[in-house]
C-alpha cells in the first residue's frame, strides 16, 4: 500500500536487503534521531499528528485531506465510519525514523497506510501538490479497504482478500491524480520497447514503478471503455467470486486475455504514431553510460589542461548510490567509481534523481548526502579526490540541488528546515554565513548560478498553475533580489543550466507530454523564444552544457536511466522546427494553498490511553516429545509504534496436577521513542526440557525472573547493544534424582556492525560484524559462573552484478563453571556435517564461498496450468571449524557446491552437496554428502 | 475426552435442531395485504416512496432485529403485521412487527438485494447467483409454486396487474406471468454489448420504465415488451424511476436529476446535482425529493424542477427517502435517520443509529422501520405510549 516516488524504479531493487536484515542476527538500525514533538490536529475526519515546527503543512495537509474525504466519499459512495489517523513528516528524513512500520523506509517510498491501525503516515517532499496527490493515494487505500470489509461483511463472507495490487494501486493513482508526464514517460516506453506486461501476466512485476503505472492504465481504460461505474462495481462484486479475476469476468464481461487485446492494442494505437515525429533517444544521440542507473551529469575541464574532459554522474550501478567519473575523452572506459556511498556513516545515503552536482572553476565538486540525522553538504577536491570540507547547517534538515557561484566562494543551495518547505540559500564559505534568499511555501528547486554571478536561474511552483503541480522558471536577481519568470504557462519547466558565457539556458520541459530538452537565449527582450532540442519518445533529464557546443543528460529508455550526449546543440537550435514564444502574464496571482484550522492539541508522547493492538494469536500445538501445549501473544503499541507491550502465556501441562506449574508468561515492554531504544519485562518459564549436551537429557526447568535491555545505534551500521538479567532456575533432572538450583544474573555488551548489500539469497556486497563480551553468574548458590566471547566477521566481495565471493571467521569461546556449549554442523555453518553435531564450549569456524546466478527462471508448464520458480542461485564452498571443550581434537572442514531458491522473498530453500575432509584434513570423504534446508546465505 | 465428545455431538444436535427450525418459511395464516400495507419496493407499482400513513416525530425504537447478514437499498416490505426482510446473504426473515420476534427464516439465493414482492399468501423473490433466479413462494406450504430463471436480479421486482417485472445484470427486462411463472415477453436493451440493469422498474400501468448502466432510461410498452422511447444521460442509471402523473423521475450518475415525459421521453426539465446520484428518490403529487453523494438532499417542484429547498447531511445518501404524511425520513451514511418538514426542509429530528443507513425507511402501521449496515433492523414508534 504505498505510494511510490519515480525513483523506486531503482529502489524496488535492493529494498529487500533493507527489509530483512533488520530482523536477522545483524542488521542495520532505524535511527531515531530526532525527538518529536507531537501535536494531533483534529478535523472532522482526521486526527492530523504533526510536531512543532510544521504547523503550517499540517494545516495545509488537513485541508487536502477533508477535500480528498469529499472526494472519495463520492466516488467510492462509502464513507468511513472510524477517525483516520494521519500522521505527518515534515521531511522524507524524519520519515524514515517512523516506528509505525518495523522495517526500513527506502527514499522512493512516498507514504503507506498501514491497515491493522488504518494509519496513514506520509512525508513532505516538498510540493504541496505532490503531498495532496500521496494523501488522496493513500485516502484511496483506506476508502477502498473500508469498502470491500462493508460489502463482505453484508454478504457474510469471510474477508481474508483484498484486490490485487495492480488494482488496488491503479484506483490510487486513477483517483489522486491525473495521467501525467512520468507515467506517459513509463507507458510509452514500455510500449515502443516491446515490454509492456499483459494484465493477465501482471504479478511477473509485482510491486514495481512499472506495475503502478501500467494498473493506473489499466484502471482509466477500465474507466473510458466500460465506465467509471465499473471500477466501483469491481469493489461492489467482490464477494461474488472467489478470485479477482473472475470478478473481473463478471464485472466487465471480459476475462484477464480478452482484455489485453483491447488494451494493448490501444495503446499501441496511442503510441507508434509518436514515432512519426519523436525518436528513441538510443537512435540519435551518442551513449555514454547506459548501464544502471544514472543521474545529474556535470562536466568538468580543468582550467589549465586542454585535453582533460571528465563528466562526473550520480549513479547506482552496484546497490549502493555513488558518485562516478568518466572521461569524456574515452567514454568507451568503463566509469570510475569516485565516491562510494551507502556503506559508511559519512555516505549514508546519496539522494539518487534528487540532487544536480556542480564543480567549481578550481576543481571543487559539491554533493549532498545524509549523514546522522541531516543531509549535509560535501566538498570533495577532484584533483586530491578527498573530501576537503563538510557543511552541515544546523537549521537545514533536507538538502536539494546545490550550484556554485562563478567564483567559487559562494554556493546556492535549495533546502528545506522542519518546516518541510524548500527554500534557496547561499551560503558564504569565506563568511561562513548562511543567507536565506526565498522564504515560502512554494518550492523552489535546482538553483543555477549564472556565469556572470548576477542571478540565479531556479524551477518553482509559484505561479498560477502551481496549485496543479505545474514547475516554471525563475531567476533571482542576486543585486535587487527580484525573482522575475523565465518560463510561464501549464507546462513543467525543470533543471535549468547556463551556457559557459552565459548567453544560453538549458532546461527539460515536458511541452507536448514527453519531457525533452528545451533550449533559449538569456536577453532581456520579451517575450523570449524557446527552442525544442530533443524529440525523445520517452523523457530526458537534468541537461547540461558540455564543452563547446555539447550537452550531456540523462534520458530513460529501456527501463533504465541512461547518460548521453548530443553535439552541435546551437546548429540543433537554428534548424528546430519547434519553437514556443514565452507569454507571461504577470498580473495573474500565485497560487495560495487553502488551510484548516483544526482543533489542536498537545499529547504526550507515550499516548498512554491510546494503545492498541498490533498481534493476538493463539495457538495450540502438538509435539510428539513434548505433549500439547496452548498460548497466547499479543502486542500493544501506541498509534506511533514508539511504545510496544508484548505478553505472552501458554501452559505445556501434561496432566492436571502439572496445570499451575507449568504456565509460562513473559512481559516486556520495548521503547523505540528515543535514539537509545530499551527494553525490559519479565518472565516465567517453566516445563520439560532436552537439553543437547553429551549425554542429552531431559530435564523440568523453572525459570522466573526479569530482564532490561538497551541498543543505542551508533549510526545507520553500528550500534553497541547490552542485556542484564538475573532469574532463578530450578532444573529437575528427569529420570535421575539430580537437580541443581541457581540465581543467574548474566551481562553481555555487543558491538553491530553491518552495511552489507542483499541478493535473492544472502548478502552480495559490504561486510557484517559482531562480537559480544558476556558474563554469567550464580550469586546465592554458586553451581555456575562462566563468561563468553562471541566473534563473528562476514565479509563480501562483489565480483559482478549478481555475483560475489563471501568470507566468514566464526570464534566463540565459553569457559567457567557449567558454561554451555555450542553446536554446529549442518547447511547453516560446517556443512557435510549432522545438524548440531559439533558440540563444544569453544568454537571456531571459517567459510569461504562463491555465490552466483545460476538459473533465473524455469516454467514448467502443464495443460491446465504452469509452475514458475525464478532466481534459482548457486554456490560453491569451502568450510573449516570444529567445536570442542577442553581438548582440541581435530580440524574438519568440507567443501561442495549448492543451490538456493528463494521462495516468495521470505523463504530461501538450500541444497548442498560435497565431501567431507576429516582427520585433520587428510581424509577426504569417500562418497558425496547431501543436505537439504532452509535459510538465507551467511 | 468423553466430555469432548459429549460437547462435539451436543454441538451436532444443536446445529441440526437449528437449521430444521429455520430451514422452511411456513406460516400459519394466510397473508392478505390492504391496502395500506407496504408489499413492494417504494410502496406501489409508481415507486414513489410515498406513504399515507403520517408518523409524527419524535420517534422511539421499540425494538431491534438482528437479520445477520447486509441489506440492499430497496428495504422491506409489510403485511399483515409481519415485516419480510430479505438480506445479502440470500435469507429471507419473517419477523413479527409487533414483537420484532423472528417467526421464520430460509435461505434462497445467494442475495436477495431487492425487497420481495407481496401478494396474497406469497412472495415474489428475486435473487442473486441462482439457476433460478425469481419465483413465487406459497408461504402456507413453504414451497415454491413457480420458479424462473430471468437473469442475475440485484433489483425489486416489481408487480402489477397479473405480471412480475424484474430487470437483471445480463441487462434484460422480463415480464413474467405473475400465476404461472411463464415469461410474457423479454426486453433487451442492445443486440451487443449489452449493460447490465441495477434500476428496478417502474410502470404508470401502460408503460414500463427503467434505467440501465449504459445511461439510458428505457420505455417499453407494458403489455408486449415493444420498446417506445430512450432517454439518453451521460452516465449510468442505477437510481430507480418514480412515475407520478405523466413525469418520470430518475437521478443519473452524471449527477443530474431528470424528469421526463413517460408518454414520448421527453425532457421536461433536468437539475444539476454536482455529484453522482446513486440514490432513487421519494415523490409527492407536487414534490420530487432527491440525495446525492454529496450528503445533499433537494426538494424540487416536480413542474420545472425548481428548487424549493435543501438540506446537507454528513454524509452521502445511499437510498432513497420516504415521505410519511408531512415527514420526511431519509437515512444517511452518517449513521443519523433524519425527519425533516416536508413543506420547509426544517429538521424537525434525528436519530443517531448504530451504523451506516444504505436502504429506505419504510412506514407500516405505526412503525417505522430502519436498515442498519450493521445488519439490524430497528422499529421505531411515534411514543411508548401511543403503541400501548
């Protein structure tokens, strides 16, 4: 249920690695940086939750809202009878802190609603229209899930579905906002690329930009060929059929393939004939990166040589976003990395398709990253290729486009405090002052500083038109501070860049549907001319002049964002057949966006009346060793997720006399408000026991006692986490009459360190460390006291795309008094090896294995229907180790080969298969073993 | 585990006595609508929603029924102090109106969307996702004296003269033998691309109307089926027409109100709703009261459409409103049953119910009665004291 930025084309990618390790052994962390005060803005069908300094937005928001409400009421003739609660960031930043959702938020994703709650939470990017398009996206979501749980429920038919996402995301986007320059950018190139996904086999790009847009299609030729009516009658008839696609069939009279006739072929009807008058960009212009995805090109010449030609490009071509080089000289070389992002705190997250680059005449390259809490600006020297300096403005949370002044002591940047409102600044690097140039709601984006230095050339919303999303051209005066139109009417103007003299402004524009590059002279004389440069079926971005009379810029073709180039731009300026007069009317306002003023008040944080539920679950099950047992779960937590409450209770008696003893409960209390994130609770377990030490044993073990725990995370990808506990346990021996009682309080400190990148399988890219210090104790009786040492370092090398090769170094060491064992063997660590056979107080391990595509996808198709298994991976290993306690015996090792398929994205089958090489590596194993599980790759 | 078996056979008998208590409608009386009984879906064959019997707010609920399963918007119908109440589950439940005690229930269709049909001893039913999708049901022996099937029916039947009209979702308007259950004569809108029908029909007894999804509203001679006329809207039709003296009454999804001539189709006069209508309306010899999706609800002269007042609602109207003597009922997805002054739009009451309001209140005798999307049906009376 989310609403996607352009850039989750890359994002959907590598979201995954994002997702899972957070709830693995390693794991990145959710920072929360920053401490929120929040405030619920009531209106007459939200509770609007804001925090102090984003007064404004919020109103501005809870106006979108009631409208948006008014809306869908009508449309979806439905209304919700509950208050839904928005929640509200002022900055994609603080988004990513939010605990309504567990996992991490990547930068494309625009907002969710999250139905458990029916929370909507969505962030400010800094466009009013596009904050009002991704409410009334996610208002949809909630209209619609209210809307098929009323129609069930009238039907008494269990409500265990929902429409598939195609749908659920088309009507979002079909009823939020109008079909615009991005999603014709999409469609078309899909089209005349020869990708286009038939609906009928639309879960092959489940979850993708691609997959919005072509269900926002779907949905509006829904809308024109059969009627609008029928987008509510797919809702109103859901009951009637147990798969979506035979409500289709009922509904529209057609099923999923006769469909596809129709609306493939009308949009093929839509978009060949553009190849009348437009071009693919691969056919006419000169690729210079086309692998990846690649943005925001910038040229540089050094002052003083005359053959060195580099272009510097933002650009993800291995998961993580980095800065690259290219010379331009011999574009046919692969890029240089220059920069590498997204693995160290300094780098944390470069803002892929966000922020332009610019060099200074003395070599100087500027670009943003978060870092901590903030963006920050870095200045980073060419010629030494090292950072010289890193701006970071207190009063600046989010950073945009930064351009520097031609004489390279000044830098305008367009940014944004906590009001969420982008604004431009300069700041003096000499003065070390920061001055604000504009300061409203409007949004004003890519600054370009002029050759002469009197003004700078920006894209902002403040115009007429602005209230539909619409960007025009401006220029600040830097003398008079007087903002004064380049550009004027209904179209998008964006990414202006000046010519070295100064005589010519670049832009993109997306005049006629498509976004192209548009070209006109910088005179006073009004009203000016502006050129059409490129005639790209699809869209090309962020234009910039090269040296002479070239231009670089990204184009997407083929699904991805390509950087090309284009020579003799002035001759293309003379021969253009399209040219456009620029009309301004200056006497027409701006746009003012509407406010409510609502109820306001102030809550406290912890929402101390407000928890609900998250999860209950009961359950009973049966162990053929253990007997029966039945429980409970639930969790609580407050409608911000800072505040959780676990409980858990189920008794594993056996008989009726056993029925008080043996109840187990725990409840702990988990506090995700503040950076240092705690949590504490107690518990009480009690029941039989088998305990895998030599020899094994069952044993009946009681155990009370209580537990606090903290993590402070260092950054992104460190954090030092430490747990104290103390419980009493009471351990009965069964069949024997032995039993030892004993009062436990146990420390542990551990350092986390992980940045590694994630395939379908495991990790790819980065490294993963850990290692943990404990101590344990038996403070009355004295029967145990040992201490542990846990070190465990993961390391990846990316060979290619899909490819790498990954190390693991395992020491664990446990010693004192009744310390316990570790085990090990199996596909998880020594493979060739029983599951767990390896048992000892020390440890060690070592693995080295390669990991590559193996086969991508096999269908195996029968008449009635067809198997698909994709993204089978393969592997080959060798592994070391052996586990003792106080003799060491011998080294075991094995090496082999495997494969691993990934299931649904949560589940990863393994199969391995080798030799055993025992007796201190002498002795190779005869025959190959075999070994079949599950579980990701270390 | 002899207890557990115990429980698991108690469970079997309880279910099984359930279901054969429940299982057949049979009543003991023979049922014989007045006059003032409300037996089809906006009262008459005019579909009006008009009703004489004036019940004076304020109002009291007496009691509530749970029917366990969702309603359409054509409500109920009442005889002979027993309230048929058919739900979305395809049970039709025969309730007592005095007691709002369950006297029987069975399960038919897989819906029953619009209100059954009452005549003398039977019901007509229309249904959803059956082979046989409407028939006359013999409440006395509990067993269906025809059955037909006319098409997937989300709609009322209507019942006039000697003949059923039903329109269904494969777009066909049928005339049925109301004795015999024989199909009189067909109506299909188009040869292809046929639209579904959700409007049920109306007739003045010479001509029959409905509206359709395609957006037309069609006219076809009551006797053979022959079509007469078309009026085209922008949208679909799934508000139901009303017929009072030679004007037909019907909203439109393209948020328009219309009144047309029922002898040759033409437009008297139309009024913008600025919202899509899927409501149909309630009218009086000189009134048209219509709701939109909107939450707004317009008295208009039914000559030239002019408005005389209006009244906003939290919420949207779902279906329509019903005139009760100088009253106004008319029930809001807002959850409030509103009763307003039928001469000024004055809010003479209202009522806060549990849930959503999505079909029409319906007067019979001195109860009025309301449909609840949380699947209860509350009777409301004029006081306490005046039922005693």
């Amino acid at each position: 249920m989310k609403k996607f930025y352009f850039i989750f084309l890359l994002l959907s990618a590598f979201c995954n690695e994002l997702l899972y390790s957070q709830f693995f052994y390693f794991g990145r962390n959710k920072v929360q940086y920053t401490q929120f005060d929040w405030h619920v803005l009531e209106t007459e069908h939200f509770d609007i939750y804001y925090y102090n300094g984003m007064e404004e937005l919020a109103e501005k928001g809870a106006y979108f809202a009631e409208q948006s409400y008014k809306n869908l009421e009508q449309k979806f003739n439905h209304n919700v009878l509950t208050r839904i609660p928005l929640i509200f960031y002022s900055t994609h930043l603080h988004f990513q802190q939010t605990n309504v959702t567990p996992g991490f938020i990547p930068e494309g994703v625009g907002g969710f609603f999250e139905f458990i709650k029916g929370r909507v939470v969505i962030p400010f990017n800094g466009s009013l229209e596009q904050f009002r398009h991704v409410i009334e996206h996610e208002l949809v979501h909630v209209f619609m899930y209210s809307k098929i749980n009323s129609v069930m429920r009238d039907h008494r038919v269990f409500t265990d579905r929902l429409p598939p996402l195609w749908f659920v995301e088309g009507i979002a986007e079909y009823w939020s906002t109008d079909w615009d320059s991005q999603a014709e950018m999409i469609l078309r190139d899909a089209v005349l690329n020869n990708y286009i996904v038939p609906l009928d086999d639309i879960e092959r790009i489940y979850g993708t930009f691609l997959m919005y847009k072509e269900g926002q299609s779907i949905v509006e030729f829904i809308a024109e060929k059969f009627g609008e009516e029928k987008i509510l009658l797919l809702m109103e008839n859901f009951w009637r059929e147990t798969s979506f696609e035979k409500v289709f069939k009922l509904t529209l009279g057609v099923d999923y393939e006769e469909f596809d006739k129709d609306w493939i072929y009308s949009l093929k009807k839509k978009y060949y004939p553009i190849l009348l008058d437009h071009d693919l960009a691969g056919n006419v212009t000169e690729e210079l990166v086309i692998k990846g995805f690649n943005s925001k090109p910038v040229f540089y010449k050094q002052q003083n040589a005359d053959t060195s030609r580099k272009m510097y490009f933002v650009a993800n071509h291995s998961g993580y976003t980095s800065i690259y080089e290219l010379d331009l000289n011999n574009p046919q070389k692969k890029p240089k990395l220059l920069i590498e992002g997204e693995r160290t705190d300094e780098f944390e997250a470069f803002h892929l398709f966000q922020n332009k680059l610019s060099i200074s005449k003395d070599g100087i390259l500027i670009f943003v990253t978060k870092s901590g809490e903030n963006d920050v600006l870095h200045l980073f020297d060419i010629a030494g290729k090292k950072i010289i300096e890193t701006l970071r403005f207190s009063e600046l949370v989010a950073l945009g486009s930064a351009s520097w002044s031609p004489d390279g002591k000044q830098i305008v940047i367009s940014a944004t405090g906590i009001t969420g409102s982008y604004d431009l600044y300069i700041w003096n690097l000499d003065e070390k002052v920061l001055k604000k140039l504009t300061n409203d709601i409007y949004d004003d984006r890519d600054p370009s500083w002029s050759p002469d230095g009197k003004m700078i050339a920006f894209s902002s919303d403040r115009t007429p038109f602005g209230k539909h999303g619409v960007y025009n051209l401006f220029s600040f005066n830097i003398e008079t501070s007087d903002i004064e139109y380049l550009t004027y009417g209904g179209n998008n103007y964006y990414s202006p860049d000046w010519s070295a003299d100064g005589k010519w402004l670049i832009f993109a524009s997306d005049i006629g549907g498509s976004r192209n590059i548009w070209m006109m002279q910088n005179e006073s004389k009004h009203p000016r001319e502006m050129v059409k440069i490129t005639s790209f079926t699809t869209a090309a971005f962020d234009p910039t002049f090269a040296d002479s009379s070239r231009i670089l810029f990204a184009v997407f073709e083929n699904y991805s964002f390509q950087i090309r180039t284009i020579e003799n731009v002035y001759a293309i300026y003379d021969s253009s057949s399209t040219r456009r007069t620029v009309n301004i009317i200056p006497f027409e306002e701006k746009w003012i966006p509407k406010s409510i003023i609502g109820v306001s008040e102030t809550k406290s944080l912890k929402y101390i009346d407000e928890y609900s539920l998250d999860i209950a679950q009961s359950q009973i099950s049966t162990d053929p060793v253990f007997g029966t047992s039945g429980g409970a779960f639930v969790a609580l937590s407050d409608l911000l997720g800072n505040e959780q409450y676990y409980f858990l209770i189920y008794n594993t008696a056996q008989s009726q006399s056993e029925l008080l003893n043996s109840f187990n409960f725990a409840i702990s209390r988990v506090s995700l408000t503040q950076r240092t994130n705690f949590g504490y609770g107690i518990f009480r377990f009690s029941g039989r026991r088998y305990d895998l030490t030599d020899p094994d044993y069952f044993y009946f073990e009681r155990v009370f006692g209580g537990y606090f725990a903290l993590s402070y995370p260092l950054s992104k990808f460190k954090r030092i986490e430490s747990v104290t506990s103390i419980s009493n346990s009471e351990k009965e021996i069964i069949e024997t009459i032995r039993g030892r009682k004993a009062l436990f309080l146990s420390n542990s400190i551990t350092f986390v360190h992980d940045n590694s990148l994630w395939g379908p399988s495991g990790p790819l890219d980065g490294s993963r460390f850990k290692i943990t210090f404990a101590y344990t104790s038996d403070i009355q009786y004295s029967n145990a006291n040992y201490y542990s040492f846990i070190f465990d370092y993961r390391y990846y090398i990316r060979l290619t795309q899909r490819s790498a090769y990954a190390m693991r170094y395992w020491l664990f060491y446990n010693g004192g008094q009744e310390a316990r064992r570790f085990f090990m063997g199996g596909n998880w660590d020594l493979r060739g090896y029983p599951r767990w056979s390896l048992r000892g107080q020390k440890l060690w391990l070592v693995s080295h294995e390669l990991r590559f595509p193996f086969i991508d996808q096999i269908t195996v198709k029968f008449p009635f229907f067809g198997l698909t298994f994709a993204g089978l991976r393969g592997a080959a290993f060798f592994d070391a180790g052996n586990a003792w306690d106080k003799v060491y015996t011998e080294t075991l090792a094995s090496y082999g080969a495997g494969l691993r398929l990934n299931l649904g994205g949560f589940l990863v089958l393994r199969y391995d298969f080798g030799k055993r090489i025992e007796n201190n590596l002498t002795t190779v194993q005869k025959d190959y073993f075999h070994q079949f599980f599950f579980g990701w790759d270390f | 585990m002899k207890k557990f078996k115990l429980y698991i056979f108690m469970m079997c008998i309880m279910v099984t006595l359930n279901s054969l208590s429940c299982s057949v409608i049979k009543v003991t009386k023979q049922i014989k609508p007045r006059a003032t009984d409300w037996v089809q879906y906006g009262g008459s064959h005019l579909r009006t929603n008009y009703s004489k019997i004036g019940l004076k707010p304020p109002l009291v609920p007496v009691w509530e029924y749970d029917a366990e399963a969702g309603f359409g918007p054509y409500s109920v119908t009442a005889a002979d102090s027993i309230l048929f109440v058919g739900n979305l589950r395809g049970d039709l439940h025969l309730v007592d109106i005095q007691s709002g005690k369950k006297i029987k229930k069975q399960k038919f269709g897989t819906a029953i969307s619009g209100s059954v049909a009452l005549t003398t001893g039977s019901v007509y039913i229309a249904m959803l996702n059956n082979s046989k999708t409407l028939g006359k049901f013999d409440l006395l022996n509990g067993k269906f004296e025809w059955t037909i099937n006319a098409g997937q029916i989300e709609t009322a039947p209507l019942l006039y003269d000697k003949q059923v009209f039903v329109t269904s979702l494969e777009g066909k308007l049928s005339a049925i033998n109301a004795r015999t259950g024989i199909l009189n004569w067909e109506f299909v809108a188009a040869k292809k691309n046929v639209k579904p029908m959700r409007s049920a029909p109306a007739t003045d007894g010479n001509t029959v109307v409905v509206g359709s999804d395609d957006g037309n509203l069609y006219a076809v001679d009551i006797d053979n089926g022959n079509f007469k006329w078309k009026f085209t809207t922008e949208k679909s039709i799934f508000s139901s027409p009303s017929i009072v003296g030679n004007a037909v009454v019907f909203g439109s999804l393209d948020g328009y109100l219309y009144c047309v001539n029922i002898a040759d189709g033409n437009l008297i006069w139309k009024k913008n709703f600025s919202a899509p209508i899927f409501s149909s309306q309630a009218v009086s010899d000189s009134f048209v009261y219509a709701g939109s999706s909107d939450g707004m609800l317009r008295c208009l002269d039914i000559k030239d459409g002019t408005e005389k007042w209006s009244f906003k609602a939290q919420s949207n109207f779902y279906a329509a409103s019903l005139i009760s003597g100088n009253i106004l009922y008319i029930g809001s997805l807002d959850k409030k049953l509103y009763a307003l002054d039928i001469h000024t739009g004055n809010l003479v009451w209202s009522y806060l119910m549990k849930s959503r309001i999505k079909s029409t209140p319906v007067v019979w005798g001195g109860y009025l009665f309301v449909l609840t999307d949380n699947q209860i049906v509350t009777a409301f009376v004029e006081s306490i004291a005046d039922r005693k």
